[in-house]
C-alpha cells in the first residue's frame, strides 16, 4: 500500500493470514496493513472472503495460518475495542430501548448521546424489529454499533436492506463524520457507492488480496471503482 503507516499510527495488521474452513480455504495468505484514521471498503463478489477477513480482526474466528494483531494484542482480547456489525438479523423482540440496555451492558464505550442522534438521523422506530420492515432492521443494528467510541470499526454489509437514497446518504454521513476518530473497514458489493467514498479500497478475490489501492491510486488509474471492481474480480 502507499500510505506507509508507521508503527505507532498503526491500528491492526494481518501477516500471511489464511483460514480454512475443513477442506475449504476462506482466505488465502492475507497480508494488510491498517492505519488509525482510514476509511477502507472491502469489496468483493460473493464468497471472496470479506466476512472471513471482518471476522479474524473482530477476534470471532481464529486464522488457520500466520497472524492477526489489532492495537499490538490478539483480536480476542481487544473485543472492548471494536466495534463489529455482523450480516446476521437481530432478535425479533429487540427495540431501540432494548438495543440501548443491551449495548450498555455490554460495552462501557457505548455512547446514550450518540445512540439517540443515531436514532434520529436513521429514522428508526420505537417498535420491537419484528413490526420493522428489513431496512428499518438494519438501521437499528446500524445505530447501536455506530454508538460505540471503539477504535475500529468492522462492518459486514452494514446497508443491505436499506433503500438507495438512504445508502447514500447515511454512506457519506458516515465515513466522513468517523473517519478522523476511527478507522473504519465496511464491505460491500455495491461498487458504485464506493466511488469516492474511502480512503482506500481493498479488493478481494477467491480468498485473495488482488489489489489494495488509496484513493488517489484509483484515481491515477483513470477508471471508476466500478469499473476497477470488473476489471480486477471479474
Ligand atoms: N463456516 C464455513 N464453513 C465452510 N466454508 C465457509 C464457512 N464460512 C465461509 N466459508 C467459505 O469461505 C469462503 C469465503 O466466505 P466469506 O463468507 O468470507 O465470503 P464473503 O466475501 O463475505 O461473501 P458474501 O459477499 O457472499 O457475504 C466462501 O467460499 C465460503 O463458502
């Protein structure tokens, strides 16, 4: 990569990193780099170890090979610290009241303040998830992980289900509100809303780093995200 952290701006790195599944390699050795303070979007197609990768640095699965280091220690012991949004659904009793009183027991970085903002801007009803369409689902989980002051942000297709207007503007809101406290790792299949949006794309194939480009490389390529995402995965 060009941006050439150095050891103490440095938020988490993976060495060689490779995870089988059984037979089934989910990613293969991964090297990266991750500075304090980067927005990234992890793109890839279906099965190209994105939610592998989130995982490994949220300490929820274990690399079958090399390492993975997140604020100097092991990701498992750094779980206070990062905030991971997984691609599963909520419990279908969960309202926001309950998403608070969850959150807040389980991390003392959770922000009340923040959380309500969240609420608000994400227009979220104050309804149990089972009366809430998908997209107001999403939202919900959206908000009580972005009302954690963690250091690391993992977000596992954090807009799937929610309507284009809206994924663009809690996209942009987002990563440009975040990216100077946080570093922020957010994948998606949605090229398109990764144009000019991150600081930095990390493209994923078959278990495979294939590029790992800052904006301005990008850029320089003279083609668009999406047409670099074809170009390089397709
Ligand atoms: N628990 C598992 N057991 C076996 N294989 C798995 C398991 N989890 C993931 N895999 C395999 O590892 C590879 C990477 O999966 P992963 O979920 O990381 O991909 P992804 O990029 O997140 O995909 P998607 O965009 O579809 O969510 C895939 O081939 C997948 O089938």
């Amino acid at each position: 990569m060009s941006n050439g952290p150095t050891a103490s701006d440095l938020l988490a790195r993976l060495e060689a990193v490779s995870k089988r599944y059984g037979g089934k390699e989910g990613l293969h050795e991964v090297s990266l780099e991750l500075p304090q303070g980067q927005a990234i979007g992890l793109l890839g197609l279906n099965g190209a170890g994105k939610t592998t990768l989130l995982k490994l640095l949220a300490g929820l699965l274990v690399p079958s090979q090399g390492r993975v280091e997140v604020l100097g220690g092991r990701p498992r012991a750094m779980r206070a610290h990062v905030a991971y949004l997984s691609d599963a659904e909520t419990y279908p009793w969960l309202s926001p009241a309950d998403g608070e009183r969850l959150m807040q027991g389980l991390y003392p970085d959770f922000n009340r303040v923040r959380y309500k903002e969240l609420l608000a801007f994400l227009e979220v009803p104050a309804r149990p998830s089972r009366s809430m369409s998908r997209g107001q689902r999403a939202r919900l989980r959206l908000a009580m992980v972005l009302a954690r002051e963690a250091r690391l942000f993992l977000l596992d297709e954090p807009l799937a289900g929610i309507d284009l207007i809206s994924r663009d503007r809690i996209l942009k809101t987002l990563v440009h509100q975040w990216r100077e406290e946080a570093t922020l790792v957010l994948s998606t299949h949605e090229v398109a809303e990764a144009e000019g949006i991150f600081d930095r794309a990390v493209f994923l194939k078959e278990g495979r780093v294939v590029l790992d480009a800052s904006a301005e490389e990008l850029r320089a390529r003279g083609r668009s995200v999406r047409e670099t995402f074809v170009e390089v995965l397709a």
